[in-house]
C-alpha cells in the first residue's frame, strides 16, 4: 500500500515524503519518539502544503478530489487487491517487487483514472472551457480528453455546445 | 507562538502497536513534538489510501502511520 500511495501522492503533486508508514511495538516507546520527531523535522522542513515551487492550493485540490474520486472506484481498488494477492502467492514482500510490480500494473491505470477525473472536475468548476484548454490543464492529449469526454456525456455529466464544455446542472 | 511553521500531522495507530507505544513514552515521560493528532486504529490493517488523501484534502501537511 505504501508504494501504492506514494505514486498516487506523487501524480497529485505532492511530496511523497510527507507520507510515512513505520512500525514500533508496545515496548519500543524511545523508538517512536525518535519516528515522531524525524517525521515532524522531516515536514517543518518541508514546509507548508501547497507550498512552495508547487501548485497553488486550489490546484493541488482539483487533483486531490481526482484522486479521491478515483480512489473510491472499484479499478484501482481491485487492481491493488489483486497485486497484493499475487505477493501472498509468491511469498515475495521485498520493497523492489513491490515497487516494480506497482509500477508494471497499477502505474498506468493510476495515470488514466486520474486523468480522466481530473477532467470531469475541471469541467464542473471550470466550465465552460475548450478541449485544448482542458487538455492542457490536465496535461494530456485532447484526443485522450476526447475520448473521456464523450463516455461522460454518454453518462449525461457533460454536455458540449460551440466548442465548449460545461457540466450538466443538477449532479 | 511565534511565526514559526507548526505543521498538522496526522497520525493513524494501531491499539496494539505504536498507540501503546505512545503510552508508554508518555509514562516514561519522555518528550516528543505536540504536532500529531492521534487517530487510533483497531489495527493499521484497516489502513485505506483513501484515508491518506482525505488527510491531506483537509489540510494536513503530513500523514504518519505507525503499526
């Protein structure tokens, strides 16, 4: 899951060290003392979110609701609980096949379903906006904001008049 | 107070694990940063990514999982 989450952070635009998953026992309280202060120095330098040489905040919000959208569909959720069955079969846990699997299987879908709702909020806060100005925002090929567009106006998300996109009142 | 930059972390722990841990250094008296708020788990098994982006959605600036 880590690895999982650290590529999601990262296609958000946010420092995947701001995310830390570590293990202390019931006896080991001076161990997670020290992971506390390490993390909480390790973020006091890093500074604050959205912060900065990154993306305003209201950027780094479009794509954290894309990513939370994307995140409660069932494709990136059964993807990762597929992978994690396949490591359970192998007996393999170590950090480099985790991350080489991650990155074989779920990096692409984690591309594409991010993109895709990325682009469905970009045109309901942003609307009305052109295709080439979308894919431009979302950073990706206005064919590919194409194709998205017309499974969401199949859907009756999205409608399209002169060029431009806006999103359908009422969802 | 100051101006200094206090961050939000988020911390997720496991009842059994870490979150007993925090207990014990706080007998211990041992001093750590006031930074973390604590959300106890059951077990960090029930973990979700999800979570993780939620925390940051609402501000947090880090996000600490301790099992």
């Amino acid at each position: 899951m880590e690895e999982f989450v650290r590529k999601i952070l990262v296609r958000v635009g946010i420092n995947s060290d701001r995310f830390a998953l570590e293990w202390a026992s019931a006896a080991e309280g001076p161990r997670f003392v020290k992971l506390i202060t390490d993390f909480t120095v390790k973020i006091k330098s890093l500074g604050p979110l959205g912060e900065p040489g990154g993306d305003s905040k209201d950027e780094l919000l479009i794509k954290l609701l894309a990513a939370r959208n994307a995140l409660e569909e069932a494709k990136l959720r059964t993807g990762l609980g597929n992978l994690t069955k396949g490591f359970r079969k192998e007996g393999d846990y170590s950090d480099q096949t985790i991350k080489d699997k991650v990155d074989d299987k779920l990096a692409k879908s984690i591309e594409t379903e991010m993109a895709r709702y990325e682009t469905l909020i970009r045109i309901q806060e942003q609307g009305p906006i052109s295709f080439d100005d979308l894919a431009e925002k979302v950073g990706i090929p206005t064919a590919e904001v194409e194709k998205y567009v017309n499974a969401f106006s199949k859907k009756g998300l999205v409608v399209e008049a002169e060029g431009q996109l806006s999103a359908t009142i009422n969802q | 107070m100051g101006n200094e930059f206090n961050p939000k972390i988020l911390g997720f722990m496991c009842n059994w694990c870490c979150y007993a841990a925090a207990d014990s250094a706080g007998v211990a008296r041992y001093q750590y940063p006031p930074n973390v708020r604590t959300i106890r788990m059951m077990c960090t098994g029930r973990m979700d990514p999800l979570f993780v982006i939620d925390a940051f959605c609402v501000g947090t600036d880090g996000v600490f999982v301790g099992g």
